[in-house]
C-alpha cells in the first residue's frame, strides 16, 4: 500500500485539487484508493462528492482521537464518483470500483498544533495499520507544516509538495524541503524525498518558464513530470463535485491524461528510495 501525503506551506496553491485529480485517475485505473482528508476544511471530501454528516461515520479528527480503536474500515464512505463509475462501465466485467473517504472534520483542528507530541504524531499512522485492501492511500493536508502534516508525512512513504511557479511558491517549497528533511532525519527515516508537482503552469507566461526552469535546476529529478496547466473549468468541475475523468470536452480530457500520467510516474517513481535530496546552491 502506498500512502502519498499532498502537502504545501501555504493554501491555495492546488493540494486539494491535485488529490482529486490523482484519486480521479487512480478511480480510472481500477486502483482500490482511500482518500484521507485531513484539512479541517474539509474540502476533498465536499469534491469527492461526499456529504458531511449524512451518515454515523465518524469524521478524521474523531477517529484520530480514539486512534487505537476506531476502526478506519467501519468509517469511511465510498465517493460519490464510484456510482458514475459504475454507470459508465455499464456491461463491462471487472472489479468493482473502489474510492473510498476518510471523511474532513472540523475536530482534527485541535491536532494542527506545532507542538504535536510523539505519540500523537503516530495516531494516523496507528489508524492506517489496522487497514487494508487498498493500493493507493492518498492524503489532503492543511495548509501548514503543523501536527496534521506531520501526522500524515509519518503514516506516509511519499510526500508531493505542490507548487505554482512563482517567487514565493518556489521559494517556500525549498523551505518546506527543508523542514521535510529534518523531520525525516528525526521521526521518519523511510520516507523518500518529496517530489514536487507544479500547478497552475501557463504555458504563455514567461515568468512562469523562468519559475520553473528555477525549480528544476534547484530540485532536479524531483520535479514530476507532467506540470499541470492552468485549467479555466476546474472550479466549475469542483463545483459540481465531479471527477474530471467523467466530464465531458477536450480540456477535462487533457488534464485526466495529465493526471494518469502523474499518477504512473509517482508510483513508478524513486519516491521510497532512501535518497538525499538535492540541495539547492547557497
Ligand atoms: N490547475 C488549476 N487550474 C485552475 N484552477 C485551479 C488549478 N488548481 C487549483 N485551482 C483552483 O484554485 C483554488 C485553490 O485550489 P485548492 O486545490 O483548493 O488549493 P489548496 O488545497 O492547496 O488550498 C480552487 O478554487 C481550485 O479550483
Ligand atoms: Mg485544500
């Protein structure tokens, strides 16, 4: 099982939709996926097409405070997607589809402290040991590099750090690269390096060429390939808490391929060799 931590500094920049993106195209892989929405937000969960408080699912924060015994299985929801999925293969023999929800709650705000201690740093990792059947596990953060990040990085083998070429984005993805390294050091010796998606990319602009030429020569192979483009229907797709998979025309076409082919070279990718990242020069 894999488990992909989405994380980034600051919000904004694109964790959530790139979750959805990955869990859209791991869906249209037949790959049994778990998204863990651990943004008190709960964003992911709203777009996976999930309703907050339908059921008697506990939500994320609930189940890390009683981490040694809720059952993670017992609690998560299938994605509304599943069901269009279904629909779409219609006739066709095969698995049946799984993308499940470890649903978004406001509750796992009191674990989003700086100052998170060992043992709770370990909850979702506790949680995720007692689960499984699944290929792929991937996890929204909040946007911080607090107790929740940290949580989700030590239950993690992968880390993707999200970034829009721009000053600020690529200069506190070399923080965050930082912070990551020291934390590896300390609680997570085998976690890879993280690897960096851009988002966002206009291919007209040419700060956004210098931003990401910048970023390759600092972080190398660990920029993954594809970069994701600037998409102008993306909020309406979110909106309507769709996968981009299933919606129709040529643009929701191309960033599905953007998303399958994301999702081939993160698993196929170094990720969980224990490798030191390059350094940017000083
Ligand atoms: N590639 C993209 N093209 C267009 N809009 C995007 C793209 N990526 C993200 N967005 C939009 O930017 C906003 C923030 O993205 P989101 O994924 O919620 O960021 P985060 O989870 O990091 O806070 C959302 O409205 C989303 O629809
Ligand atoms: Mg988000």
């Amino acid at each position: 099982m894999q488990v992909v931590s989405i994380s980034s500094l600051k919000g904004g920049v694109g964790k959530t939709s790139v979750t959805l993106g990955l869990a859209s195209a791991a869906l249209a892989a037949g790959i049994p996926t778990l998204v863990v929405d651990l943004d008190p937000h709960a964003d992911a969960t709203t777009g996976l097409g999930v309703s907050l408080g339908a059921g008697k699912q506990l939500g994320i924060g609930e189940m890390l405070r009683t981490a040694r015994r809720a059952e993670l299985s017992d609690n998560v929801v299938p994605s509304g997607w599943v069901a269009n999925a279904r629909r779409l293969r219609k006739g066709t023999v095969g698995r049946k589809p799984v993308l499940d929800v470890a649903m978004g709650s406001a509750y796992s705000g009191i674990y989003d402290r700086p100052d998170l201690s060992r043992r709770d740093v370990r909850r979702l990792t506790t949680l995720l040991s007692r689960v499984t059947g699944y290929g792929l596990v991937l996890i929204d953060c909040p946007p911080s590099l607090n107790g929740l990040t940290r949580m989700a990085w030590t239950a993690s083998n992968r880390v993707m750090l999200v970034a829009e070429p721009a000053l600020f984005s690529v200069a506190g993805t070399e923080r965050t690269m930082r912070a990551l390294e020291l934390f590896r050091a300390e609680f997570a010796p085998n976690l890879g390096p993280a690897r960096i998606i851009a988002n966002r990319v206009r291919a007209t602009s040419n700060e956004h060429a210098f931003r990401l030429a910048e970023m390759k020569q600092m972080f190398g192979d660990l920029v993954l390939t594809p970069t994701i483009a600037e998409q102008a229907n993306w909020q309406q797709i979110q909106g309507a808490a769709h996968s981009v998979h299933h919606w129709p025309g040529e643009s929701a076409k191309q960033s599905a391929a953007t998303f399958d082919a994301l999702l081939k070279n993160l698993t196929d990718s170094g990720g969980v060799r224990n490798r030191v990242a390059r350094r940017p020069v000083a």
